[in-house]
C-alpha cells in the first residue's frame, strides 16, 4: 500500500447501534476529499453486530481495514494497536460516535505539520469542547460534564497535560509522531489520554487545541464511579511510569502550549500487557 497522507483510526466497541449512521457520514465526507487516506477500525472485542455491519457496509470499497484481537481490552489498547499498523503522513482518532462531526477535521488539518521538520507546525492538533469559540449542539448530563472538567484539572495538575480537554475524542498528530507516542503508552482505560499528552510533553512536540463543534452522543461505555476512581489510579501511574522511565523520558525541545480561544483486511496483533 502506498503511503496515504492521512489515517483515520477510529475503535469500536458495541457500536451497532451507531455505525450504520455515522460511517455513510464518513465515507461521504471523505468522497469529497483529493488527498489519499486509510481508514481503519479497531474492533475492542464487541458483542454485538458493530463490526458485522461495518464490514457489510465496506465491502467492495478500498482503503479501509479492520484490526481485531478478540477481546475488550479498551479504548486506549484498540488505539494504540490501530495506530501501529497505521501507514499516514497524518494520523486522526475519531470517536465511532462522531459527537466531533468529522467536518471539524478542516479545522485541524491547516495547524499540523506534515514532517518534523516544517516550521510553524504543531505535531498534536486536538479538538476541544471547553474553550471558547467551542459549540457545544447538545450538552452532558450535568454530573458527567461537571466531573469531565474535574478530571481536566486533575490531569493538568498531576499528569501536566496543560491543556483544556483531554479526554475530546478527536486528535490528529503527524504520522510519525503518532506511531512513537502511542507505542510509548502504556495504559489503556480512560487516562491513555492524558498519559499520550503527557508523553508528547515530555518529549517536546507542540500541542494546539481547537475548538469544535460537538454533541453528547447517549450509550457511552463509561461509567462514573468506577472510572472515576480507575483515572485517579491512572494518573498516578502516569507519574510513577515516567520515574521509572517507561517513557523515554529525556525532554528534547523546548514545549510550548497554545490553546487557540476495502478492502477489509484482518490484521492479527500481539497481546499488550498494561503496565
């Protein structure tokens, strides 16, 4: 295959009930597009018919593949592994879900650097929902959307993430930085987000949020008291991975932090192991 310029990267895990609406999205989006592309989705061991119906929907279409391993291991393990056979000068994670429509992307794309070497480039371009100029077209139950800004300050405090929304499902980096930052990253449930920020710190790459334009999308697979404590967990292990240099964690550049206001084809992976 040769090397598209982006990758889209989205995990999937009991999206039965979503895909068959937002991949037309998707495809209809990227129909409209010139540059090449790869979209892959990671199945995270569903059980329902998610995968099933996407395959359905792809067949006979090119450049999409399926990664799958068999078991529910999370969010963060299905991207990481969908990052690593990932081939793009740029790399997108998109939720299944879009509540980040996947038009937001034109936003992005103009902020990021397509090699490590272009000036005035950003190597990790996120979306936010918290900062001005952000649209927020249907809002979190309170309690979710209020213990979500709690967990922003807690990872800007504990895991130095400097940042306004770690946890927004739609980040793009350049291709090379992806594959380094992801392969580093050692956990899977909800911090992997804060940790793969917090590892692009460490190492110097420059991070730019952007707002935009997002809506709750019901049948989310967390669940407050129980991630609520496993992310205070994991984000202390954030810290006690890079003491025990997990990270590689000589700090190379200067960071600087700016928050602007198909084929189908099964990919077998190795097991990985959440330190």
């Amino acid at each position: 295959m040769n090397t598209p310029y982006l990758s889209i990267v989205i995990p999937m895990y009991n999206e039965e009930q979503r895909i068959g609406t937002t991949l037309p999205k998707l495809l209809a989006y990227l129909a409209k597009q010139v540059y090449s592309r790869e979209v892959i989705l990671v199945d995270d061991g569903g059980k329902d018919d998610g995968i099933a119906l996407a395959r359905e929907m792809l067949q006979g279409k090119e450049d999409f593949r399926i990664v799958e391993y068999g078991a529910n291991r999370g969010k963060g393990y299905a991207l990481k592994k969908g990052i690593a056979v990932s081939l793009g000068q740029l790399v997108l994670f998109t939720d299944a879900d879009l509540a980040t429509p996947i038009e937001e992307l034109d936003k992005l794309l103009p902020w990021l650097a397509t090699n490590p070497e272009q000036p005035g480039g950003y190597q990790v371009v996120q979306g936010s929902r918290k900062m001005p100029g952000a649209v927020l077209e249907k809002r979190q139950p309170w309690l979710r959307e209020n213990m979500g800004k709690v967990f922003t300050k807690l990872c800007n405090l504990i895991a130095q993430t400097n940042v306004t929304d770690a946890t927004c499902g739609f980040k793009c980096y350049q291709g090379t930085v992806a594959r380094e930052l992801y392969a580093l990253q050692q956990l899977s449930d909800w911090t992997f987000d804060a940790e793969v920020i917090f590892i692009a710190r460490k190492r110097g790459y420059q991070i730019k949020e952007v707002p935009v334009r997002w809506h709750d999308e019901r049948g989310t697979k967390v669940r407050l008291l129980r991630d609520s404590v496993r992310s205070m967990q994991g984000l202390l292990k954030i810290r006690l991975n890079y003491w025990q240099g997990l990270y590689q964690n000589q700090l190379t550049i200067p960071v600087t932090f700016e928050a602007t206001k198909s084929a189908q084809l099964v990919e077998s992976v190795p097991a990985f192991e959440e330190k």
